[in-house]
C-alpha cells in the first residue's frame, strides 16, 4: 500500500482487492497508466489481455470511448469470463474529453447484455461506471 499512499486511490475506488484476477478490455494508447499500475499494485499481478484467458475473472476494467463499436456486443463478450459475482467497470473520458461516452449509452446498455449499472467513480480524467449482474441470475446453483 506504500504508493497508493503517494498516488491518487484508483484501485481503492474501484474495489480492487489482493488476489483478484483482472482482466482489461479496450486498451489503447489514450488509457491511464496510473490507474493501471493502480490496479495491478492491488490485486498483485498484471492484468490478464481480453480474451487471453479461460480463467474465471473477478473484475473486467473495459476502456471504452465514442466509436468503439457496439457496447452490447463487447459487454456480452466481457461476460463470458466473469465470475458470478465479478464486476465490469465501463471507464470512459469525461465530459469534455476525446472519446466522451454519455452515461445514458451505458445505462441502456447494461439491461440489454444482462447487467445492472450500480455506481460511478472519478479516475482523473476518466469515469467509470461499474456494472453488476442481478443476483437472481448470478448465485444460483
């Protein structure tokens, strides 16, 4: 925890906890590297590609920007390794910034790929909304 005392508390706004599996979506040459490094520090190892994997994730950080695609499309396949109780965070720029998303892309978009916006966070120079599934679909065995 030593540099998150000198850096701003990204990975704590996120809920990043030691030893969960991260996997980032998205990456290009405009993400933080702060935030990164943030999130890496927290859980305690690199952040796994998308689609690298067929190991179960506990948080999705997917970088998303106005022209990236169909967000349906990539949050539905960002589901596909999520644990049942794993979280996607949607981080876009802020109002005012290259790539702006309207939060109201997100909000429609999330019901539709099968999951629930819960909450919205600060990193700097971009947002990030986090995104749930609904525990009558996630928990049950």
């Amino acid at each position: 925890m030593v540099a998150a005392d000198d850096a701003p508390n990204y990975a704590r706004k996120l809920g990043i906890q030691r030893g969960q599996v991260v996997q980032e979506w998205g990456w290009d040459e405009d993400t933080d590297d702060n935030i990164r490094a943030a999130v890496e520090e927290a859980c305690g190892s690199e952040l796994l590609d998308e689609g690298s994997t067929d190991e179960v994730v506990d948080v999705v950080l997917l970088w998303w920007r106005d022209g990236d695609g169909d967000l349906v499309d990539t949050l539905m396949d960002a589901i596909t390794a999520l644990a049942e109780d794993g979280v996607i965070w949607v981080l876009t720029p802020k109002t005012g910034r290259p790539g702006h998303v309207l939060p109201a892309e997100i909000a429609e978009s999330a019901p539709t790929a099968g999951l629930m916006p819960t909450s919205t966070v600060s990193l700097g120079d971009w947002s990030a909304s986090q995104l749930v599934q609904p525990k009558s679909r996630a928990g049950r065995r």
